[in-house]
C-alpha cells in the first residue's frame, strides 16, 4: 500500500494524533515545567539531550522519497480543496509529544509551560530563540493571532476545539496565557484544552495580513518548521527542503529527527503503477499493508540483489476503527436489525484467505490493538459506569459479552448468516420477492450504493455485494476522486463510505468530535455514521474529563462497549505489523519506540557521521 493522503500511514507514525489529559490534581499549585505528563513524572528530566530512540548524531543531508496516492489542490487547510502530504514539517507548535512515552508531552516553542489547578488556564512561556524561516520571531501576538484565525477560518475540527477558549492574553514580554470557557453542562474544566493549545500549528500574523486564510492557494505561507517548501507541481509531486538555519536544529526534542536535506511525496493515480515506479528506483520508501502482495509482488532484481530490503517488525500502535460506514441519516439503515443483517453477511474469514493470504485480523474494537478494547462481560467499576446508564442503554450491553463482529470457516458457504440475516430483515419489515429483496409497505426494492476513493477496498466491496446479493440485496459501487469523495461526505451524502478513525495512544477530546450528538449535526466533524446517543455523549464527556488511568480505561472500554452495540459500521482488518521495503540507503537507529519504525529518525547512510 502506498500512502493516501487521507490517512495517516509511515511518515505520519509520529503524528499520530495524540491528545492526552494533563492529569493535574486540583489540589496542586501551578508550577513551571518543560513538560506535561498525564501520569505521574516526565521520563526526561529537565536538561535532557535527545529522545531515546533517535540517534543525536545522526548527519543531515541526503534525501528521502516517497509516494502517495491521490492529489492536492492547495498549500493550506481548507474545505475547499485537499491539502499536500508532509504539511505539517512547515510550522511547529507550542509542545511536541515523545513517541516513547504515550502520556507525556514536552516544550518547543513553549520554553516551559504552566496550568491552573482546575485546568481553567494554561500559561505557555516562549522560547526567545522560536522564530520564523524569515528570521522574525515567534511572538505572543502570532500565538493568539494563530488562535483567532483557526477558531474562525480553520476547519470545523479546528474551529469547535479553539472554540473552548474564552480569551487568550500577553503576558510579558514571551507569555501567552488562554483562559478556557466552562461549559454549563460541565462539572470540571476539560483538563485536555491546555495540550489541545500546545498542539496548535503557528503561523505567522504579519506574513498573513491581508490574505484569506481559508481560500485555496498555491503560495507557500511563512513557517517555522524543520522544512520549507521549495517545489510543487499539483497531482505530480511536492518537495520540502530542510531549513539549514532551522532554530531548533539542537533542540532536545528535534535532535537526531528530521536529517534529509530534501523529502519529496511523489503523488500517483493507481497503487500498481506507483509500486513498478519504486522498483525502478524512482522513490525509496513504500509501505505495504496487503500480505498477498508483499509475498508474491515484491520481487525482482532489486529484492534479489540486496539493494531494496524488506522490514517486518511487530508494533503495540493502537489501530481505532476502519470499516463501512452505515449512514443512519438514510431511512434504509436507520433501523439497528437491518445493519445487524448486513454485517451478518460480511464473510471476512473468506475475504482475508482469498484476497489477502490470511494477512489481517478482524477488527473488533473501536479501540483496537490497544488496552482500551473492551473484552468480554463487563465487570467492576466498568459495569457499575455503565448501570448508572441503565435508562439510556440496552440492557444487554450490561448482561452480554462485548459485541464482536462474527468468525467463518473462511469456506464461503455460510447458509445459517444468510438464514439468520433474512429473519432480521423480515422483523424489520423486508421479505424476497422474486430474488430481490423488497420492503413490505413501500414496495421499494433494497438498494444502496458504497462511495469509495480509495482503489484497495473495491475488491472488498465487489465481494461484499455478492454476498448481499444472495439475500436479494442491490449493491452498487462507485469509485470518485478524492476531491469528489471528500464533497459527498462533508455533506453526508452517501449510503455507506469506506472510513478509518486513527486512535491516538490516550483516547479523549477527539472523540467528541467522532460519536457525539452534535458531531452528526455540524458538517466537517467526523460522526460520519450520524450516531445519536445520549449515552455516548456522556460517556465521550467523562473519557475527556478522566483524572486517573484507571478512570480513562474504565471509561474507554465502557464507550466502545455502547459503540460496538450500535453496530454503525462493518469492522474491516488491521495488522500489528508494519511491512516496510526501502532502498539500502539509509542508516537507522538501533532503539525503536514501540508505536512502529519512524523514517524520521533515519539518514543517509553515504553522509559520514561526524563528532
């Protein structure tokens, strides 16, 4: 699999997006820090030289090159057009998180950083080094200039998170302090806006002034990250050049990261196509996710010869949830049995053996491949959460093991599935006639259509709608351009759409923006299947809010218990292995975080280490 500019995939292992609680206990006075951590202390101490798992000698020059598919209309983020893969090595931010310590977080352009005991503030003090690749400083006015315009002009995500902060304020001559808003529904400050604002990407207020903020544009703006763009040309290519001046080229949190002179994403229409184009050489990096593919495709002189090596290397990353997605706000699956049916239907045993040489697991958790994955009944403290929810859930989610997607003999011959997927659908009011299936009061035949952009799961669903078709199920399968893809589902106009939710490594205000009531209401959030559950809500409150791990896991597993049941999605697979060919070019680290290889942390082997 090459990567897609809608996922997070390779390059991106360290951004994967990590929102964590700041864990501070009310009873504590503030104080300065370089760091935050959600759980007990900071792993690096305050002078600390470099992350464990880079190599702080590492040279810098050469170059790295890789591929995605798809295509980019603007240099900016904006719902008007998609945005060019590695944007994020432009600017920094405020705090930058280690990929070896999931619940901490540590300062870059913030010097240090402090935070009100009830988390109603958080005070970040500026490094006076920070500056822009103009040489300008990053000042407390670009901080809240960044602010105010992503609040107002950024995109939906970004508008309601920012939303939560009531004023933002100099102080001093490098303080910025926000001051957050207490919703009248909430009983605590929400202790995660303080690293929500440490996350914010920074821009430049002067470099900004009389520009649109929100429009499509291909003029690069000012950053301040490790990179500048230095080519484009939109759908071929886009190039960043490293900053030899960057100002935190020795910062402790950049040292040994980020080594290439040069990184190019080179963008291709289809996967086979890219593929051939990294065997000739013409890029050095692609990941591939299909195991049929990597033993029986990846081969040839290069593989034979030693010049192109194979990685496989086990990861503990957390995979979220990627499936089909019901859209409930469509009569046709607003009804649960009916979805029950469908996914009743979905053989992956089959699939797996068939298309993929048996190299995927099913998902079954909206937390999966992580300890937030809610296993068997509940119990303890996870079943007295969800009783105080009795009124507002069904009563099996508290007598039930946790729901689970069902197993096959990989066979396909599941005449029981199409039996038992036939009753429910009956119950909720179709029947057959003459081989199509037709619902009883309307007459109308059941039909739907799967909207798809990305090529690798057509496969899955051409198989999929020749199992619907046994049960007199019309399925049709359209594949559009990302541009065209991305339309339809911000305006939820869709059947069902192909769509993966990365988990970070601490669950909690994110998820505000994927299950909540009010995420299936306000288009560019991402509650795509439209799920409207008083339940959810409360418990996405109480995960955003937890103050202890025991509290984030117990809550966690409550939510994806309710979630599971609701069945608002086909689970599809994910692999606890990352499968990684490159050209032998590159020298690595001998310590690797847990998360998965970071090509972030690599450099050019033919660039001599100097002390």
């Amino acid at each position: 699999m090459i990567l897609n500019s809608s996922k997070i995939l390779i390059l991106g292992v360290l951004t994967i997006f990590f929102i964590g609680n700041l864990g501070v206990n009310s009873s504590e006075a503030t104080s300065l820090s370089h760091g935050i951590s959600r759980y007990g202390s900071l792993k690096y101490p305050q002078n600390f030289q470099s992350f464990d798992y880079v190599n702080p000698e590492a040279p810098k020059g050469g170059a790295l090159r890789t591929a995605v598919l798809g295509s980019f209309e603007t240099l900016t983020q904006t719902l008007q057009g998609a945005a060019p893969e590695g944007l994020a090595l432009t600017y920094d931010t405020l705090l930058v998180r280690a990929a070896d310590e999931p619940f901490s977080m540590y300062g870059l352009v913030a010097e240090s950083v402090e935070v009100a005991p009830d988390n109603s503030w958080v005070l970040f003090n500026l490094n006076s080094r920070a500056k822009f690749h103009d040489g300008s400083a990053i000042t407390p006015e670009d901080i809240i200039f960044s602010w105010e315009i992503q609040r107002d002009k950024g995109l939906p995500r970004t508008r309601t998170l920012y939303s939560k902060v009531e004023k933002a304020e100099k102080i001093g001559e490098h303080g910025v302090k926000f001051t957050f808003k207490k919703d009248a529904s909430e009983k605590l400050m929400d202790p995660e806006r303080p690293l929500i604002m440490g996350m914010m990407p920074l821009y430049s207020k002067k470099n900004w002034e009389g520009k649109e903020f929100d429009a499509v544009t291909l003029k690069p703006f000012l950053g301040s990250g490790a990179y500048r763009i230095s080519k484009f040309e939109p759908g071929r290519f886009i190039e960043y050049e490293r900053v030899k001046d960057y100002w935190a080229e020795n910062h402790p949190t950049r040292k040994g990261l980020k080594n290439f002179d040069l990184i190019r994403y080179d963008y291709y229409r289809n996967a086979n196509v890219a593929l051939e184009a990294f065997k000739a050489g013409q890029y050095d990096i692609i990941h591939e996710a299909d195991l049929n593919r990597w033993k029986n495709v990846y081969k040839g002189p290069g593989f034979s010869d030693g010049r192109i090596q194979k990685m496989e290397v086990e990861h503990t990353r957390p995979a979220g949830i990627k499936g089909f997605i019901f859209n409930t706000r469509r009569d046709i699956f607003k009804d649960r049995r009916v979805r029950e049916a469908l996914m009743l239907m979905f053989d992956f045993e089959w699939m797996n053996k068939n298309l993929f040489d048996g190299g995927f697991k099913r998902m079954e958790s909206f937390y999966e491949n992580s300890p937030f994955k809610a296993q068997g009944k509940p119990t303890g403290d996870e079943k007295n959460l969800l009783l105080s929810l009795k009124d507002k859930i069904d009563p099996q989610i508290l007598e039930e093991e946790a729901l689970t997607p069902p197993q096959y003999d990989g066979s396909g011959n599941n005449r029981d599935a199409q039996t038992k997927s036939l009753t429910l659908l009956k119950e909720a009011g179709w029947i057959l006639k003459k081989g199509v299936l037709t619902h009883q009061k309307t007459g109308k035949p059941f039909v739907f259509e799967i909207l798809l952009s990305d090529p690798q799961y057509e496969k899955l669903a051409l198989s999929f709608g020749r199992s619907l078709k046994k049960i007199g199920i019309i399925v049709k399968v359209r594949m559009v351009d990302s541009a065209q893809y991305e339309e339809r589902r911000l305006d939820w106009d869709y059947d069902m759409i192909f769509n993966w939710w990365a988990s970070s490594l601490s669950p909690g205000n994110e998820q505000r923006l994927y299950w909540t009531q009010k995420a299936g209401i306000t288009p560019g959030l991402r509650n795509y299947p439209n799920i409207q559950e008083e339940s959810v809500d409360i418990l996405v409150d109480k995960l955003a809010t937890a103050k202890t791990e025991k509290e984030l896991f117990t809550t966690a597993r409550s939510l994806d218990r309710v979630l599971r049941y609701g069945i608002y999605m086909i689970p599809l697979y994910y692999s606890n292995v990352d499968r990684l060919a490159y050209w032998d070019k590159f020298g690595m680290p001998p310590h690797r975080p847990e998360i998965g290889p970071n090509p972030m942390a690599w450099w050019t082997k033919t660039v001599k280490i100097t002390k």
